[in-house]
C-alpha cells in the first residue's frame, strides 16, 4: 500500500529558450529543443524518481508521442495505463526567458479525451494505492471519478488544481484530502469558488492569519499548500486535522538553488509530495513538505519538464 497514482496528461513539449519572454506581434529568435511533459506525466515521473512505485493513467495517441510515453515510462519503471485516443497525443509550446521563468500553450489532443470510467478503472488496479495524485490538464469528470475512486480505495487525494484557467467545481475540490495551487491558481479559486479578489503578487506578502483564513474559505477540510515560486510554500490545516504538525499553518522557504528552468517546478513539487507521503505515512506534514520545496528546488537546475526529475529518494 505505498503506490501513488497519478492521473493526468502527457505532452511532448516543444520549447525555446529566448532571451525575454515575447511581447504581441514580436519576433524572436531561440533554442529549440523537445522533451516530454504535461503536468500528469512530470508528476508522475517526479513520484517515481523520489521512489514510489507509481501508476501513471492517461490518455495517448497513435503516434511518436505516444511511443516517448511508453519508452519513458519502461525505462523509469512507472506502470503506465493508458487509453487510446484517435486524437493526437497532447503537445505543449514554452518560451523559457534567461531567468527561467515561462509561458506555456499546451494542445490538449488525447488529453481530452480521457474518459472518466477508464480513469477511475484504473486508480485501484494494483491494489490500494496509498495517494492519488490529479491535476487539472484532464477532462474534470474524469479527474472528479478519478479521485472519489481514490477516496473509495482508501488513498489520500491531492488535487493540483493546475493551470489556473482551469474551471473545476466546487464539488470536485471538496474531493481532495490536499490542494496544491500556486499562487496565481490559489487567486483564480479565491476569486471564482469564495467571491475573494487578490493579486496573486499579493499573497507572499500577506501575514500568516489572512493567508490561513483564506486558505480555510477555500479548503474548508481540506489541507491547502500554496507553492509562492522563490518565496516558497504556505500551509494551512483544517483545525483537528493537523497531519502530524503542531501547529494549523506555517511557511516553509526554499532552498537557494543555479535556476535554470522552472517548467515543471510545480509538478516536481507535487510529484515529490506524493511519493513521501506514500513511503513515509509516520512522518510529520511538515517533513514531507520540506522534502518536495529541496525536491522542487533541485528540479530548477536542469533544463526541460519531466527529464528535470531529480533522482532523489524521499526520506
Ligand atoms: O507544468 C509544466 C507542464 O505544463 C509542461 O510540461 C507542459 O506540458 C504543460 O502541461
């Protein structure tokens, strides 16, 4: 019972490296290079390479894409269940600008066709799985069955409510033991389930009590980490449901790391979460939190999205 299972999206990712992110109408020229991604398949590389068995679900096409996932996964170790889809498999565009950061158009394709009874077949077909993992690059029904067939197995639920022009019912937040928005995902959730308008700018900044209260409106029983970028993480607990921690909400900063590319930082994050908490059910919250921000951390090192993994066990 330590297997994580993710669900989610695969791409192939076609990135540049520019100097500045492009502006309308510009012209820029960059380094092209292609690697897999989507934020499914990073976090579950992510899982695997911090030392969880895990189950990657999906969607693929019948293309060169869908045979990258297949090779990968073979080679990583990660049980991969994947439906077949006519669509072609999920593709994603990224600038990466020289400070890391990156803007991203992804081509939903096969993703989007991820049938809602395959994915929640598939949550429990090795057992009972100790946590799964979801995120928002899927169709919402088949993340929402997804994750009730997690909570029906016993498993601890994450919901990366990722990207942030997402819509995701209310119904289907309250599904997740964990929230992992970032800040400009956790404002978006504010501003569309609580009615609450923030700049996402504005979050690192506030004091501890505002950022739980709003985290508290949102999470409601849920457990709700906000990912601050190079500010860190916040964490706030449901009161009674402290996981293990002394106290309902803390920060916890980063560690100074070379950035290179910070595509996938999120999913590493996640990915890394997932996998203590499955390996390590005794630890502290705490503990595992600072294990995916040192995770996520060293991910920014390298260059590309799923390939950025760090090997580096939980514990
Ligand atoms: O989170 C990063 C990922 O978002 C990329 O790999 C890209 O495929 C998009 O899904």
């Amino acid at each position: 019972m330590s297997e994580v299972v993710v669900v989610g999206s695969f791409n192939v990712d076609h990135v540049w490296r520019v100097a500045s992110l492009p502006q309308a109408g510009a012209t820029l020229g960059g380094d092209y290079a292609s690697g897999p991604g989507g934020k499914g398949f990073n976090q579950a590389m992510a899982a695997r390479r911090a030392g969880a068995d895990t189950r990657f679900v999906c969607a693929l096409g019948d293309d060169a894409g869908a045979q990258l996932a297949r090779t990968l996964c073979a080679a990583d170790g990660i049980a991969l269940a994947a439906q077949p889809s006519e669509l072609p498999t999920g593709t994603a565009g990224i600038y990466v600008d020289a400070a890391g950061r990156n803007c991203i158009v992804v081509g939903a394709g096969a993703n989007a066709a991820l049938d809602a009874g395959f994915a929640a077949a598939r949550v429990a077909d090795g057992g009972h799985p100790a946590v799964v993992l979801a995120q928002l690059e899927s169709p919402v029904e088949a993340i929402a069955m997804a994750m009730q067939a997690g909570r029906d197995a016993g498993a601890t639920v994450i919901l990366n409510p990722a990207p942030a022009n997402a819509a995701v019912p209310g119904a289907t937040l309250e599904l997740a033991h964990i929230l992992t928005p970032n800040e400009t995902e956790f404002a978006a959730l504010l501003g569309r389930h609580v009615g609450e308008r923030i700049e996402p700018e504005a979050l690192s900044q506030l004091d501890q009590q505002r950022l739980h209260a709003h985290c508290r409106a949102l999470g409601h029983d849920s457990t709700v980490i906000v990912t601050l970028g190079g500010s860190g993480c916040f964490v706030s607990h449901p009161e009674g449901q402290l996981r293990g921690d002394t106290v309902a909400c803390y920060r916890v900063p980063i560690e100074p790391t070379q950035v290179v590319d910070t595509t996938g930082a999120g999913d590493a994050f996640n990915g890394a979460l997932a996998a203590s908490l499955a390996l390590l059910p005794a630890r502290a919250f705490a503990e595992h939190v600072r294990f995916a921000v040192r995770y996520a951390s060293r991910s920014t090192e390298l260059a590309g999205a799923a390939l950025s993994m760090p090997r580096m066990a939980a514990g």
